[in-house]
C-alpha cells in the first residue's frame, strides 16, 4: 500500500478530498510563488525561442522535482505509513497547452520516465493555465546583440554538474574543436560557486574554444528537502537542457557519465529497484529521447558517449587530452549540502571512494591530492555505521566483479544488463560492452585496493592503519561476508542498543506491543523496512514477516516465560521451513528479558547451522 501525495501546481486552490492523501500547492510566479526556476546568463536570441511547450516542461518537471524532494520516503506527512520506499503521486497541473499534454502516449512518456526513475506511482492531469507570467519571466537577460551569439546549432547541449564526467565530455569535445553549451542545475551556492570555477578554468585552458554556462536556479522557496534521494533529478536536468538545446537548434543532449554509475548495479543485495539510482541509465536516456522529439516536433537525441568507460578510463581520457590540472577542480561528492570549506570532497561517500581509488588506478594520484578530501578515503576513520557500511559494499562489489568472468556477471546481472542493453540497436553487443566494462571497473579497483595495501606494510604491522578505515575494513576481511549478513548485523544492532533502555521500566505486555516499540526504533535508525509484507504462501496458507527487506526478512520472537522457549524454537523452526523453501535470508531476533533461554549458543546453533538463517538473542 503506497500513502497518496497531492499537489496542485500553478491551479487556483481547491478544497481538499479524501482520495488527495496529503494536498499541497505549488506555484512558481504570483504572490503565492515558492518554486524558483530562473535562466541566468543567456543572450536576447534565446528569449525568442522559449515557446509554450518548453516553458510547460520546464514547470511539469521543476513541480515533479519539488514533490520529489518534499516527500520523505519513510512515510512522509502521514503517519502509519508502511511501503517504505515507493509513494504515489498525483500532479495536477496548469500548463499552456492542455492538449498536447493530454494526449495518451505524451502523459503515458512522462508517467514512464518517472516511475522507472524513482520507483513511484504518478498520476497526471493537465489543465488550461488561467494566468501566466510572460516567457521573459524565466529569463534573467544579459544584453547581447546576435553577432555576438556563437552558439547557435551545437552537437550537444551538455549536461554539466562539475563532477569528473562531465568535466571529461566537456573537454573532450572542447578538444575536437566544438563549441561548448553548458547548463547546471544550481540548487545551493556553494554548488553554483565550484561550477563557477571549473568553468573559468575550461576557459582559460580553451581559450579559442567558444564556452557558455547556463546556471538554472530551481528552488522550492524557504524549504529544505526532505528526501535527498531525488530520483526525479535528471528529468530536470533533461528539461533544462531540452530548453537550452531547442532555443539553439543544438541536435541533442549529452549526459557523459560512466558506464559502472550509468547502469549501477547494486552493489549490496538490499540495493533494488530505484534505490540504485537510474539517473542515466539506458532506459531513461531513452524514454526521455522519445518525449524530448514529441515536444520540439523533430528528432532529438539524448545521449551518454561515456556509456562504455569506467571512472578509471574517464580521468586517463581526461589526463590525455592535456586536462589534468583540472581534475582538481572537479567535485564528485554526494554530501556537498554538509561540505567542509576546507576540503572539495567528504572522503566518506560512494562518489567519493569511486573517485578516490579511480584516480590511484590510473596512477593519477597527484592529480586528485588526498589533501582536496576531508576524510582520507582509504586511511580515514569512519566512525559513522552507514559509512563502514558503505566502504565494505563498494570493495566486495568491485573484488566480486573482478574475480568474475563474463559469464558469470551476465548470470547473475541478468536483469539489469538485459534490460539496458534492449534499448540499443544491437543488445546483444551492447551487452557484451557492458559486462566488459564491469570487468575492467573491478580490476581497476582491485588494482588500487592491492596497491594500497603494498604501499602501507609498515603501518598495518605496526597497527597504525584504523580499524574503522576502508584500508582497516579490507585488512579485517569484512567484505568476504555477504551483504545480507551485514544488513543483518545492522538491524541487530539497532534493536540491540535500542529494545533494553525502551522496556527498561515497563516490559511490553505482548508481541505486538514489542513489534511497535522495534518499529519505531528500526525507523530511529533509518530502516525503513516494509511491515508485515509480503504474503508468501506456503502449502495451502498464506504467510508474512514482521519486517522484510528485498535482502532480508526480519521475525521477532518475545520469550516471557520459560514454557515459551519451546514454543519459540518451534516457532522459529517452522519459519525456517517456510521462508527457506522460497530461498528468503532471515534474521530472527529473540527478545528475552527475563532470562529463560538458558544454553544462548545451543539455542543459537540448532537454528544458524540451517544457511540463510540469523539468530540475535536480547535482554
């Protein structure tokens, strides 16, 4: 069951329904606007060219971006909410022309980019906008006269963040000779201000090369996002290009971004659906190629030339077209909202690991300095439990993949790789390049791991190296254990810390009561699991876990007196039975208080030695 979100955007207001879950309103001009979407930086010519569909996409995809960022995914505004992950949208929304964007396929193209992107539910109704700011609204204009455009027809509107990709598609097509048309989605200053400076310094190294930068605010006014997953983010981007890209007749946009981020596979088996973000993989590129040629009325591609690289091959490109100085200026981290000022990257977050151990494979340390991160990537201590977490599913998904053969990823990546490779002309070539290039991102990774640890003998023998660093963690072996173990171990820990000092004074005065205290602190601890779900048949009865995960499924057992120790081994045993015959990993945790489990590693054994099967007793 997924809570019903609504948003009325640019529509006068309404009274609320029942079937709106949680109503809210958007506006982005008049006295109630609270969503910014601003042009900075563009010559008169552009202005002629923003016509009533562009304008229309640009606020269908800014209202989806804010309710994207607005509705948390732990429930949101409502409570009892118990799909942790997927929500459903309805948009209803005033644009300028009602008909083109009611026509079945239209709706149906964006409902599919959407909903493949973020794993959510959207429901669209357009409607005749009544009052409308002027195009000239969105543009906050430079004077230029059109001598002095060189812009017009480019290859490709490139879709710039800063991060090394694009840094890498900006210089090379810098380098073949084509002029660069930039666009950046500036969310936060301190985003706009690192853009800035790696824009100025493409200048200075292509100085015969024309460069623009089109910096596009779109803020939701005086609101911090609530959910910072943002799947919906590269509809955005794609819009904003497609603005940039139909004013300046370019022949389409560009998405460089290599191929291991583009298709992401999870790196951990609780890593589904869109919780790996598809922000470019195959399929969206796709969907979108197809609304973008709908709304400009001729062909426009949507494209992602670094489909085929890893982050190793990018940065060696990079070095070789005589960009290197660059690198540094660069940022790759996901956590720029909490930056140091001190230092461009966390050292603490995928991106950054990615990028970290990239640069060393390519032996281009020098060129991406540990000084630029705040926490060493491979020495720093990680004193969070998500950043541990992190760092050990990153290793053992690269050492996997490079002690792997093509066969064997194509196994077990099925899925994932079929489903991206069905979009290209020839799927059965473009899966063999995608596994190739798996194949090469794993033993680029495997290379720097091993150097690292070659380079630091003297200082794992000395016990210098922390136990909580990357380096510490490979050293501790803590990527040989399976991904469902360590989700296991965490949800564990959780309880662990959390159930004693919750029942420290009055124990729950039954199993349902235990289950909504561990609720609530499962949700304390940021896993959001799905309660009691799914239903799973078993013989000729249906059957649930208190708690289930796509990794893992969770069963509370409550041992009040000692005739329930037999009661719960039995219980536990048929659990066994159930949930081992659809091949589930299952993590029991037995809340025992009182003491009346009275052989804690017998009891433990006879229920471990069945695989899958974790046991955590707590009193």
């Amino acid at each position: 069951m997924k809570r019903t979100f609504t948003f009325r955007c640019n529509l006068e207001k309404r009274a609320a329904k029942k079937s709106d879950g949680k109503l809210a309103e958007l506006y982005t001009f008049g006295p109630k606007q609270n969503l910014n979407v601003v042009f900075n930086d563009i010559a008169a010519v552009f202005q002629r060219n923003l016509t009533d569909r562009i304008a229309d996409i640009l606020e269908i995809a800014a209202f989806v971006y804010s309710a994207d960022s607005t509705v948390p995914r732990d429930g949101g505004w409502l409570k009892g909410a118990i799909e942790p992950w997927s929500r459903s949208f309805k948009l209803e929304i005033g644009v300028r022309d009602p008909n083109f964007w009611n026509q079945s396929h239209v709706k149906g193209l964006i409902v599919e980019a959407l909903s493949f992107l973020s794993d959510d539910q959207y429901e669209l109704r357009f409607s005749k906008l009544k009052d409308s700011r002027i195009v000239q609204g969105y543009l906050d204009l430079k004077p230029a006269s059109e001598r002095d455009w060189p812009f017009d027809n480019p290859s490709r509107v490139i879709l710039f963040s800063g991060g090394l990709d694009s840094l890498g598609g900006a210089i090379e097509c810098a380098s073949n000779g084509e002029k660069l048309v930039l666009v950046c989605h500036r969310s936060i200053p301190v985003l706009d201000s690192r853009q800035q400076e790696l824009f100025l310094r493409l200048k200075e190294t292509f100085p015969k090369i024309p460069i623009l930068r089109v910096p596009v605010w779109v803020h939701k006014v005086g609101t911090e996002a609530r959910e910072y997953t943002q799947r919906t983010r590269s509809f955005l981007f794609w819009a904003l290009a497609l603005a940039v890209g139909q004013s300046i007749q370019a022949s389409g946009t560009s998405f460089y971004e290599n191929g291991v981020v583009s298709l992401n596979l999870p790196i951990a088996d609780q890593v589904l659906r869109a919780r790996a973000s598809r922000t470019t993989h195959p399929v969206t590129l796709h969907i979108l190629q197809r609304l973008a040629a709908e709304i400009v009325g001729r062909p426009y591609t949507v494209d992602n030339p670094y489909i085929d690289l890893t982050k190793t091959d990018v940065i060696a490109r990079i070095r070789s077209l005589g960009g290197g100085d660059l690198i540094r200026s660069s940022c790759s981290c996901s956590r720029t909202r909490s930056g140091r000022a001190i230092a461009w990257h966390c050292g603490r977050c995928s991106q950054c690991i990615d990028r970290r151990l990239a640069a060393l494979a390519a032996d281009a340390a020098d060129l991406d300095p540990e000084s630029d991160y705040a926490t060493p990537v491979l020495t720093g201590a990680r004193k969070e439990e998500r950043d541990r977490i992190m760092a050990i599913n990153y290793v053992r998904h690269a050492l996997e993949l490079a002690k792997s053969s093509p066969e064997e990823i194509a196994e077990k990546f099925n899925t994932e790789i079929a489903r991206a490779a069905r979009v290209f002309s020839q799927p059965t070539d473009a899966s063999r390049r995608l596994i190739e290039t798996h194949l090469r991102h794993g033993k680029s990774i495997e290379r720097a791991i091993a150097s690292a640890v070659s380079s630091s003998t003297s200082e794992i023998m000395d016990g210098r190296i922390d136990s909580t660093s990357l380096l510490g963690l490979v050293i501790d072996r803590q990527h040989l254990t399976d991904s469902w173990q360590t989700f296991a171990e965490r949800i564990g820990t959780i309880l662990e810390r959390g159930l004693p000092a919750a029942c420290a004074t009055t124990k729950p005065e039954n199993e349902p009561r235990l289950q909504e205290i561990c609720d609530g602190l499962l949700k304390a601890g940021n896993e959001n699991l799905a309660r009691e779900y799914p239903f799973l048949r078993w013989g000729s009865r249906l059957t649930k876990p208190d708690w289930s995960d796509p990794a893992l499924w969770v069963e509370l057992k409550y041992v009040r007196s000692s005739s329930d120790v037999r009661k719960v081994g039995e219980d536990i045993a048929a659990d066994i039975t159930k949930y081992g015959d659809n091949g589930q990993n299952t993590l029991f945790v037995v809340y025992d208080p009182s003491h009346h489990i009275i052989d804690e590693d017998a009891f433990i054994t006879s229920i471990e030695k069945h695989p899958g099967n974790i046991v955590k007793i707590i009193r």
